[in-house]
C-alpha cells in the first residue's frame, strides 16, 4: 500500500505541469475533452504503466477560470491501478493546483469507507504562465493526517528547488518539441518510510509536459514518463 500511495502521489505532483491551452495558460488545458495518455517506464525501460488525462469540466468566473481533471493510471497488464480528480484555477498570470486535490480522490473515498478519519492540508502548486531560463519557482506540498481506531499516519510531499535549467528540443512517440527544462526535488515521509527524489522535467508551450525524468537521491535514474499521444 505504501509503494501505491508513493506512486500515486508523485503521479500528481510531478505532472501538475501537463496541459497546455492558449486563452488562459500556457501549460494547461482549459478545454473540456482535451486529453493527454503518457508512458511510464523504470530504469531497466521497461513499460510500467499508463497515464491518462482528461479535462471533464472547465468553468469560468469573472477573470478565473476553473477545470476538474480525471487522471487514471494502468499498469504494464492494462489494469486500472488507482484513478483521481483534481481541480486547477487559472488567474491569467498561471494557474494553481488545490492542494487538496493531490491525494487521489479513490484512495480518500476508499480510506472514508473503512472508517478512516483525514485531514489534508498544504499548499497549492503553482506554474506561471512566463517562464525564462534561471527562474525559481515556488515549492509547493502536501500533508494528510489519517486516524482510525488509535492508529495514526502522517504522509508528507514536499516538492522543493523547483527551476527552469534551460531549453531543449526533445522526441517522443507524439513528435518533436522545443522545451522549457524544470528541475525539483521531492521529498516523501510515510511513517517510517523516507524518499528523496528528484525530477527533471521537459515542458512545450502548447504542448505541455513532454517528458519526466525520476532520480534517486545518488542521482540514478529510477523512471521516465514521455508523452504517448494528446488529443484537443
């Protein structure tokens, strides 16, 4: 349960930056049927997984406008490993992700059924719609505090020393793109579980998240993300 929680959460922090769109963000879709498929890999190349998004519902209110995204993970065998909803507010000047979208919503609802009591807390991950190479952007995390029958389990995600190193020109299965390169750093605390990690991050204006690279913290290389297909 501790690897699926881990995978979950890093699916959402380290693809907050996958859409694009051209009326409201630069790196996000505010466009309802757009969607997005990914291929996950492990450091051996080996196909690990699927991930899918999908804009389901885009509303607008005054200079804000808001979208719910559906992401729904596979494994390698095509079976449906955990699925989730999150919400996104663009300003005009970017967008903010709530943070309490980043605990997949199956889980939460699977932990309330079990009579599990939750309080997440943070704050929202944020992506301007201006980058330029040396800009530091904002960290960003995520707590949640679970509670049932006197047991108690914290899990913190915290994304730090997020930059932007430079561009390159990268190819996948979906083409070829000029992209905006993204480090971080993220640190996860599971009860006695501790991971430190670090992400290296490939986003096309119009395009959005074209490739992630995960890391260990001695810096070996544990997976990749690349984009599969995309539809608007």
């Amino acid at each position: 349960m501790k690897k699926l929680i881990f995978l979950s959460l890093a699916c959402v922090f380290t693809s907050f930056m996958v859409f694009s769109q051209s009326n409201c963000s630069t790196f996000y879709p505010m466009e309802e049927g757009a969607s997005y498929s990914y291929a996950l890999y492990n450091k051996k190349n080996k196909l690990e997984g699927t991930t899918d998004y999908k804009v389901s519902e885009v509303n607008s209110s005054g200079e804000n406008t808001y979208a719910t995204l559906q992401l729904n993970f596979r494994d390698a065998k095509g079976k449906n490993a955990f699925e989730s909803n999150y919400n996104i507010t663009c300003t005009g000047d970017g967008i903010k992700i709530d943070y309490k979208s980043l605990f997949p919503s199956q889980m939460q609802q699977q932990y309330t059924d079990m009579g599990l009591e939750m309080d997440i807390t943070g704050t929202d991950v944020e992506l301007p719609n201006q980058l330029s190479v040396g800009q530091d952007l904002k960290d960003a995390n995520v707590n949640v505090k679970m509670k049932m029958s006197g047991m108690n389990m914290n899990i913190d995600v915290n994304t730090i020393d997020r930059k932007v190193i430079g561009k390159e020109s990268v190819t996948t299965a979906a083409g070829t793109f000029d992209c905006f390169v993204i480090t971080a750093k993220t640190k996860s605390k599971m009860m006695m579980a501790n991971q430190e990690m670090s992400d290296k991050l490939w986003l096309s204006e119009g395009v959005g998240m074209v490739k992630q690279e995960t890391y260990n913290k001695n810096g070996k290389l544990l997976s990749r993300m690349e984009l599969s297909q995309f539809a608007k």
